[in-house]
C-alpha cells in the first residue's frame, strides 16, 4: 500500500503491507531514551526529549496508515522513583506536549486521552490533560492513549475493587472497570532497546497481544522500523487459543 509522507526504504517496505491485516491497536514501551542520550554524551534527558519527537512522527504515521488506536507507555508508577532532576523534566516535558500539540492533534483529526491514576499528577497537569481531552474529543481518524502515572497490576485492583461492588463477576463486568473499557486490546504491543520483558503495561489486556523487540533505541526508532514491525505482525497466524 502506498502510504503519505514515508520516504526511501519505508516507502518501499510500506508496499508490501496488506491494508485489511493491518492491526488496529499498536501499544509501544518507548525504551531507551537514556541509553540514547548517554550514548551521545548528553544528560539522559535529552534523550526524554528527542523521544517526544519520534512519538510524534509514529502518531503520523499510525494515523496515515489507518490505525485506530496507538498507545503509549509514557510514565509508569515505578518512574516516581527516578532521580527527581530526571522526574521534574518528564512532568515539565508533558506539560509542554499538553500545551502544543492540541492543534496539531486536531488538525490531524487525533482523540487524546490518558490512561493512569491521573489524581496523583500534579494539579495543573490534571487541569491541562481535562483541557486537551475536551479539545480533542471530535477527534475520528486515530486516539492516540498516553498511559501516564501507569501500572497494570494497579488496573487490574483498581478493576477489581470496583467489580466487587457488583453482583456481576464475568470478563464483561471486569472490563468495565478498566481505565478505558471501550478500547479494544492491543493487537501488537512493540518494545524497543532490546529489552525482552513487559514491564508492568497493559497487563490485562495483552493476554493474545502479538510481541515484537527490537534493539533499536525509541529515539532511533524510524518509519522503516515501524514497517518492518507492521510487516513482521502481518506474517503471524493469531489463533487466540485455538489450535
């Protein structure tokens, strides 16, 4: 398939996608923005920053392909413990993301909304995610989901505690009491850095996730890259636990 915008080698791999196989949830653990940076002689949080960048161009991306739903794991519970340097510009760096993107998500028809424990965020960051959810709610051709303040085993007791206030306990029950119950699961759930492991994301709903790792540090994370995963997804048999 032809798809706008991508160039040279991305281009050439873009063709071989099959648009009906092409997943409609991607969720991405953006690792190794610190590495990069380190790599480079720069203090680990530009590399937090040149990160944001490549977000932004895989939301494009996403959105020319026609992916309905991208998330992102933006800050976990466990970032919290990161030196407070380090914690200060990842807060200062979403402020500024909730700031100056709204227009461009809504020119490019993009739903923004969080998934987290959005009352333990500072009160104006709360006051600025309300404001660009508002904003871009008309939003129809890709929701882009930042998972902030994330933790999935703290989803799935927040889901817990609120199903045991029910006389229903099924998997339908359950869901309800996720942070986005309407979201459907992550078809392909896409780890960079080379680490091989979940840390803590979408821990319910990535029971049938297809997975990809690849060593690529997010900032480097390219267009080409993002295609090789696509195409990588579309050569999988998903069997959800038939034979």
């Amino acid at each position: 398939m032809e798809v706008e915008g991508l160039k040279g080698k991305a281009a050439e791999l873009a063709r071989s996608l099959i648009e009906e196989k092409l997943p409609v949830h991607v969720a991405f653990i953006m690792d190794g923005n610190g590495r990069w940076a380190q790599k480079r002689g720069f203090p680990r949080v530009k590399g937090h920053e040149r990160g944001a960048k490549t977000l932004r161009r895989v939301v494009k991306v996403s959105a020319r392909l026609g992916i309905k739903y991208v998330t992102a794991f933006s800050f976990s519970k466990e970032n919290w413990n990161r030196p407070r340097e380090e914690v200060d510009f990842l807060l200062n760096l979403l402020r500024r993301y909730l700031k100056n993107e709204v227009g461009t998500l809504k020119k490019h028809r993009i739903k923004l909304k969080i998934a987290g424990d959005k009352e333990e965020l500072p009160e104006d960051i709360q006051e600025k995610i309300e404001k660009a959810e508002k904003e871009t709610s008309s939003g129809d051709r890709l929701e882009l989901i930042l998972a902030l303040n994330y933790g999935g085993r703290a989803e799935i007791l927040k889901a817990a505690k609120g199903m045991a206030e029910e006389d229903e306990f099924s998997m339908e029950a359950f869901r309800r009491h996720l942070y986005l119950p309407y979201v459907p699961d992550p078809d392909l759930l896409i780890r960079t850095s080379g680490e091989m492991r979940i840390s803590n994301f979408l821990l319910w709903q990535i029971a049938y996730t297809e997975l990809y790792f690849t060593p690529v540090l997010w900032p480097d994370f390219s267009d080409e890259e993002y295609i090789k995963a696509l195409l990588d997804y579309q050569r999988r048999e998903r069997r959800f636990g038939r034979i």
